[in-house]
C-alpha cells in the first residue's frame, strides 16, 4: 500500500473523530462489516471489546500482518463518507499505550455498569485494538452495501408497551 497523504490523512481523522460508529471489517473476512463505537486517539482508532458486555470484533484476525477496511459514516447524514484501509494492533494490557487508550475510551463509554472497575475488567476480559491508517483512502462503491443486521443477544424485539402511544400524545399536546 501506498502511503496515505496528507488529504486523505486530514479526512480520515476528521470524519472519525467526529462520527460515533465506524464499520469495520477484517480484509478478507467472511463476515460482513460491524458497526462499532470507537474514539480517535494519538493518530488512530481505539476500540474495546470481545468481552462480556461488551462489543464483538468478529473477523478481525491479530496476526503479524492484520487488516482491516474501515468505513466513517457522516455524522448529519449518516452516509458513508470515506472508507480507510487500517493496521490492526493489540494493545496489551497494563502498556503505557493500552492505559492511554483505555482512559479515552473509558471517558466515552456509556452505561457501563462497572464505571470504577472498568479498566480493570477490561485488562482480564477483554482485547484493546489499535487501527491506524495504512495507505489511502478507498473508493467508495456506487451500490448499496446494506446487509442484514448480524444475528446478537444483545437485540431484542418486543411488542410496544400499549400506553406507549397514549403517552407520546400526551408529551406532544405540552409541547403545545
């Protein structure tokens, strides 16, 4: 791969520090992208996961030469807006840069339920994955590339509790 300029480098990091999910998908991987929560953190995208609670890395395979294609959605529109090819890397746990990452991301997980504890469960439970850019940015594709949702316990469908409707109108009628 080419090295990225200085254009694609500036597009990259302000599409991704500014978007709350990315898609990421393991070049050469079986399984479609995964829509994961992220922070830009010293040149790259920091993520946690593959722990109990928390998000799945699925197809993101940790060899010598791990990869992936990363794809930033536009923050007011939710379109694609570029796509980046990245180095995968685990931080390991305890490493100066694993405790730099795991503070940013600690400061933006939400509803955790170990908000003390949390660092440390994710040193025993989890992985820490770095992705930096490698090369340029891709294009993007003309189709669409909608696919169904991955199959998790995480979602739930429920039938709408029935006062549910009654009150939305009620909350729309003070509004008033």
């Amino acid at each position: 791969m080419t090295q990225t300029t200085l254009m694609d480098r500036a597009l990259i990091e302000e599409a991704t520090k500014k978007s709350g999910l990315i898609w990421v998908r393991g070049d050469g991987a079986a399984v479609p992208a995964r829509a994961l929560w992220h922070v830009w953190h010293e040149g790259a995208v920091c993520l946690v996961g593959d722990g109990p609670g928390e998000q799945p890395f699925d197809g993101l395979a940790l060899d010598d030469s791990a990869s992936a294609s990363v794809t930033v959605r536009s923050k007011d529109k939710g379109g694609r807006l570029v796509t980046w090819h990245a180095r995968v890397a685990e931080l390991a746990p305890g490493s100066e840069p694993w405790e730099a990452a795991v503070a940013e991301l600690k400061a933006k997980r939400l509803n955790t339920p170990d908000a003390e504890h949390v660092a440390e469960r994710w040193a025993r439970e989890c992985r820490v994955l770095r992705l930096e850019p490698a090369g340029s940015t891709a294009e993007l594709p003309d189709g669409s590339l909608a696919a169904a949702p991955v199959a998790t316990p995480a979602t739930t469908r429920r039938p709408i509790p029935a006062a549910l409707p009654k009150l939305l109108r009620r909350g729309r009628k003070k509004r008033a």
